[in-house]
C-alpha cells in the first residue's frame, strides 16, 4: 500500500467512525437507544477490523506495538456494552493516526517541495532554433535556454555574461546569487532573473538535483530508532496497562473501571510523538541546506561528541586560489590574462582556478591555438599569435632551453605556477588552497554546542596540514593518511564518544561510512561520499554544520520532551480511571487531548531557529572546477 493509499484508508475510517458516533447519538436523543447502540457498534468495528490487520502484520514482522492497547479499549468496551465508550475510542484513534499522518505531511513539507520541483523538460539550442527535449535528452555539452522563472534542470557553466539563481529551495538562502559567465550553476536552482543560456556539463540523471531527489527520497522512506525504540517500550507500557485495568476490576468487581483504564492508555503519545518531531527535525534542516538523510542519523547526529574533519575542500575551500603574481618583465595583469587564456584548454584544477580568477577580474580571454598538454606538467600554445607556456618551473625552462632558477620558496601548502610569452620568463602565479572563512568561529560554536573533540584528517603532508591548521586549536591532526588509515582513525576515536566525520572526495567514502554519521559536501563533492554519507550539506559551506547539529539536537530533545508528558499525563489518567474518578467516555476524551497536545508539541520542531548561520553569500562570479 502506498503513503496515499494508507492515507486514503484513515481518512475513511475516520469519517465511518465519525459519522456511527453521530448518528447513535441522534438516536439516544430521538428516544431510540437500542439503535443507538447498534449504529455505535458499526461505526467501531470497520476501524477495529483494520487495527486488528495492522496488529497481525506488525506480529509477523516480529515487533509489538501499541495499537493493541487500542484494540484491547475498544473490544473490551463492546464486551461490556459501552458501545458509546468503543465509539469515542474509535473515533479519536482514526482521528489520532489521521492527525499523525497530517502532522508528518506538514513536517515533510520543505524536502516534498525539493521533489515537486523536478522539471520534466529543458529548452534546447540546436541549429539556429529552439527545442523541448525531456531532460533523458540533455547531454553534456548541449546549450540550453533558462528562461526566468525556469528551474535550472542539470548542472553547467553559465554562458551569458550574468545570471541571477535563486537557491532557496536548495540552500535556505533568502537572497538571488549573481553568477558570472563560465561560473557553475547548480540544477535545482530557479532563475530569478533575465533568461541565460547554460552549457550542460552532466546528463540530468548524473546532476546534483537528481542527486538530491533520490536521497529525500531515501530520508522519507526511513524510520526512526526512535519509533523502534517506542515499540520495544510498548510491551512494557502494554503490560503496565493490562496491569492497572485488571487491579481496579479486581479490587472493585466492576469491569468498567478496567475499560476506563484501558480507554484513557488508547493510543500512548509514544508512538505519535517521535516520528512527528524527527520527521520535523529532517525538513527543518533541509530548509537550511542540510539534507539529512533520515530520522537514524538524525537522531545519531544528535550524539555525536567527536568531529573529524577532512582538509581539502572541508576545512579549506578545496579550490586553489593567486595569493599573488609575481613578474619577471611583464606586468601582472598580462601574465594573468596569458596564462588564464592558455589554462581555458586544461581541465586541470589548477588551470581552471587561473581561468576563473582571471573571468572575475573580468579580463577577456582570446580562445587559444596550437595547444599541446603535458599532464602533471604543463601547457604550451598560442595567445593571440603569441606563444605562450604556463606550467611547473622545470617545464617552462626545458621548453625555454635553460636551466630552472630558484625563486623566493613559496609558503608550505602553495603552488607555483610559471608563465612565460614570447619564449622570455613573464613571471609566476603562486597560489595557495586558504582555509574557509569564518573557520575559527564556526568550531568555538561546535565546541559551544558539545562537541568534544575535533581532528583533521588529511592525505596531505603534515607541514602542509600544520600551516592550514594553525591557531585552530584542534585536538589531534593526523596528516599523510590513506583512505583505509582515516576509516582506522574514525574507529580508534569512537572511545571518545559516537564520531561525525565530514569530507568531500571519493577518498572520504569509506571514512564517511565507517562513522557515526558521515557528511558529504555535496554541492561540489564525489559522488561517492555523498552516497556513503549520513548528510549531505547542499550548498559548498561547511559553516551549515553548526546548525544541523543544532536542529538535531533540538528535534531529539522535543521528542522526548513530548514522550515524557504523553506517557506521564497518560499513567495519571489510568489511575484516576482505575480509582472511579474518569468513566470510560471521559478517559477517552483526556487521552485524545493528551495525544493533540503531544502532536503540537513535536511540530515545534518545524520552528526550529538554528544558531551560527552566516549571512547569504555576496554577489559573485561563481566558482572554477574543485581541486582534487
């Protein structure tokens, strides 16, 4: 049966239940109570048919839950004649699950939007004219048309001079995000402004949308340790109630005091409660651009004590950046422009970041000629007629027919990139992988919020690890590892409390499954780790941790919150039933009061204000292809 089908189904029940309670008391009150009895009794036993299904699936799925509370309330009301006790029931236990599956919907409303945004097709340049193909259509390379209002329908570079994203639905960010041409622009974005043309560099299904779509689909599937925790309790609370029902009619001789107990027990806010607070907490934090990827790790993520972080392209932002140009008889905007003109035939990271940086400095480059690359080496061709080499010292200088010269040494962790025009040394580019910012701060409010303690864990060199790092205060770093060392590293930590680790490249996956909770950056990371991962941040800033786990925390303890005064208000209920003071029609009316409060009380999850979000990213133009 599918999520529409059951809703369906309880929306039935709960209209047969209403309108049997109804009609028997237009009966009572025509002087008819024997057919008031009887229209009680057929507005109760289709929702107790359906409960006693629904029992006997979850038995042979081997878990005990409390609907038999319910079913044992209204039976035992039947048996003894309080057919108007058995409606009440009937009616506030279809109402109940039916106000669950309303709360939850509301709950899942910001992850159902994500899905209900998916386009269907694209608008598509090809020879002078304009197409609608489906998005199975779409290959990389194909130039599209976004049109204003249009959802962006898969990752590309734009190809107009500027474009206006609204990332919202993706990101929690309030405000449009300016791109420059040849920036990267996410699927799942909306054009908030004047209609741009895109180059697709991924098929639909491979974009980061698609992506995105199949893991809400995947969080809303899941269940949470809560909600299975709550069935484990139910025996206990099942037992407690049997126990309670069977002293007040042993003590008393009267049964109806045990259909009162059991009446006010019918259902326990245990199992309404959790679900709804948890599946709030999940559409909460994808509001704000952490998609969690169901109530398990949310839950976990809740815990967790110790944090591991990876570097390149978590702790830093994992693009390479010109710290500086340093010339040798060319002036420093023309050494740029050369060399970004050159690296626009590289896909190398490092020739994509020079490109980029040169396109927001908003220099114009000429398409190159005569282009030859030596991997891991360099680049060589023309510029305008001009020839043009850029790449490490000893390429430039072997093709220059002279020995390399020792420049000034660049700080640990830097790259630098010689350029030479016209075969003279022009100068170099150093560059460097700077850590995010806003870093320090961001782990203070980790540290604030309860985390323990904080790692890095990188391949790279420790000198290099140790620069970066530097007054960060971490508790360990541990550099040079391999992808099997980091998984040792997040296990060897568990003793200090349940591990989150975060990273953003295929090297990461196997430490992304090996924690507690595993987070990808998933705007720009492998598609590996966000498969591995527990929680994928959606938009390229690391600084959306803080209130992710905040949200998590905050959703966990509503939770509990609400099963503390359901079940305690519930056990105070049974005994006033068991001592006379409620009959079997007013224990039923406390208990549902109880189960709306309880239900309003875990969507306050949804109102969740997360502390430690930076404002909204400045106008910019966009990003080159991550370092690896």
């Amino acid at each position: 049966m599918t999520r529409s089908d059951g809703d369906r189904l309880k929306i039935l029940l709960l209209l047969v239940a209403l309108l049997g309670l109804l009609a028997g008391l237009a009966s009572r009150i025509a002087g008819f109570p024997g057919a008031a009895g009887i229209l009680w009794t057929i507005g109760v036993l289709p929702v107790l048919a359906a409960l006693v299904v629904e029992i006997l699936r979850s038995l042979r799925q081997g878990e005990v839950g409390l609907d038999i509370v319910a079913a044992l309330s209204m039976s035992a009301a039947l048996l003894f004649g309080e057919t108007l006790a058995a409606a009440v029931v009937a009616v506030m236990y279809s109402g109940g699950t039916f106000l669950e599956s309303f709360a939850e919907g509301r709950a899942r409303r910001d992850m159902s939007d994500l899905l209900s945004r998916v386009p269907r097709s694209a608008t598509r340049h090809r020879n002078g004219a304009l197409e609608e193909v489906p998005l199975d259509g779409i290959a990389p390379g194909d130039r599209l048309l976004i049109r204003q209002g249009d959802v962006v329908p898969v990752d590309g570079r734009v190809a107009s001079r500027a474009a206006f994203l609204d990332t919202s639905a993706l990101t929690g960010e309030s405000l449009p995000v300016r791109l420059a041409e040849g920036s990267e622009a996410m699927s799942g974005s909306t054009n908030a402004g004047d209609a741009f043309d895109l180059v697709a560099s991924h098929a639909a299904r491979d974009s980061t949308y698609a992506g995105i779509v199949r893991l809400v689909e995947a969080a809303q599937r899941s269940r949470a340790p809560m909600s299975r925790l709550a069935d484990r309790w139910s025996l206990g609370f099942l037992a407690l109630t049997v126990a309670i029902a069977a002293a007040a009619w042993a003590a008393t001789g009267d049964p109806i005091r045990a259909v009162a107990v059991l009446v006010v027990a019918t259902p326990c806010p245990l199992i309404l409660a959790v679900p709804v607070a948890l599946v709030a907490g999940l559409s909460r934090a994808a509001r704000f651009g952490v998609l969690i990827k169901g109530a398990a790790p949310l839950e976990a993520m809740a815990r967790i004590r110790v944090l591991i972080l990876d570097k390149t392209g978590t702790l830093t932002d994992g693009r390479p950046r010109i710290v500086s140009i340093e010339s040798a008889g060319a002036a420093p905007d023309e050494i740029l422009r050369y060399a970004a003109a050159l690296d626009q035939a590289s896909k190398h990271p490092v020739a994509q970041a020079i490109a980029a940086a040169a396109r927001e400095r908003g220099l114009d480059l000429p398409a190159p000629e005569e282009v030859a690359e030596i991997p891991g080496e360099g680049v060589a061709g023309l510029v305008e007629g001009r020839p043009v080499l850029v790449g490490g010292h000893g390429f430039v200088a072997r093709r220059l027919g002279a020995s390399p010269e020792a420049g000034a040494a660049p700080p640990a962790g830097s790259v630098v990139v010689a350029v030479a025009l016209d075969g003279r040394p022009a100068g170099r580019l150093v560059m460097a992988d700077p850590l995010r910012e806003g870093m320090r701060d961001m782990l203070a409010g980790l540290r604030a919020g309860g985390i323990e303690r904080i790692l890095l864990a990188t391949g790279d060199r420790a000198d290099v690890a140790e620069r970066v790092t530097e007054g960060l205060g971490l508790d360990g770093l541990r550099a040079g590892l391999t992808p099997d060392q980091k998984v040792l590293v997040v296990l060897s930590e568990r003793k200090n409390g349940p591990v989150m680790m975060v990273g953003d490249g295929v090297n990461d996956a196997p430490a992304l499954a090996a924690a507690d909770v595993g987070v990808a950056m998933g705007a720009r990371g492998a598609a590996a780790s966000a498969e591995a991962a527990d929680v994928v941040l959606l938009v390229d800033r690391v600084d959306r941790l803080g209130p992710g786990i905040h949200i998590a925390r905050r959703a966990r303890a509503i939770a509990l919150e609400s099963v503390a005064a359901g079940i305690g208000l519930s056990v105070l209920g049974m005994l006033a039933a068991a001592l006379g003071y409620l009959t079997p029609v007013q224990g039923a009316l406390l208990q549902e009061a109880i189960d709306v409060a309880t239900i309003l009380n875990a969507l306050r999850a949804l109102a969740i204000r997360p502390a430690g979000l930076t404002a909204p990213p400045a106008e910019g133009g966009g990003s080159a292809a991550a370092a690896a």
